[in-house]
C-alpha cells in the first residue's frame, strides 16, 4: 500500500508598509507583489501534485494559519542567521517553531 500526499508551497509577500509606500511611485508596490508572486508558481509547476499560494500578509502567521487551515504534518522552511533584533522581537522561523501544531523542519 502506497500512501499519497500533497505539497502546498506558500510564500508570504510582507505587506508594504504604508510610510514606505509613499516613496514610491503609484503602482510600483503591486507591480513588485505581482513580479514576487509569479516567481514561485513557475517552480511549483514542475512538481507533481504540488500547488503554489502566495499570500500578501504577516509572513509567521499567515504560515500558522495555512497550515491549521490545511492540516498539515510538516512545515519546511528556510532561515536566515539571526541578527541582533531577532533577539528581541523573534525571526519568522522562530515564532512558527514556537507556536506551530505540527512538526517544523528547518533548513539554514
């Protein structure tokens, strides 16, 4: 017997903040989220029963909820070497780690 599953690639774009918004010029913030957004769907279509989300939110709770949503048994992500505000306030990887109800595996 042979078990299946699926694997759902999400990427979370960070929303533009609003007081960087202003500096740039009208449109360039969708224009950027639609280039970021495009990037992963390409990739994913090479895999088999894979499926691409990209999402426009917080990245560590967006992660969170998509995952309760779909019920998944494995969160893979990547992370970077922490920096000194990620002592503080806590990097993406480290806040899903913490709060996720599944397992987490990340790759640095």
């Amino acid at each position: 017997m042979t078990e299946s599953g699926t694997i759902t690639v999400l990427t979370v774009l960070e929303v533009t903040p609003r007081f960087v918004e202003q500096y740039l010029l009208e449109g360039q913030a969708k224009t950027l989220y639609d280039q970021e957004a495009k990037r992963p769907m390409g990739e994913v279509a090479k895999i088999d029963g894979a499926t691409a989300l990209v999402k426009n939110a917080h990245p560590a709770r967006t992660i969170l909820e998509e995952s309760a949503r779909l019920k998944t048994d494995c969160i893979v992500m990547s992370s970077h070497r922490p920096g000194p505000s990620d002592f503080f306030i806590g990097s993406t990887a480290s806040r899903v780690v913490r709060r996720a109800q599944c397992s987490v595996h990340v790759v640095r």
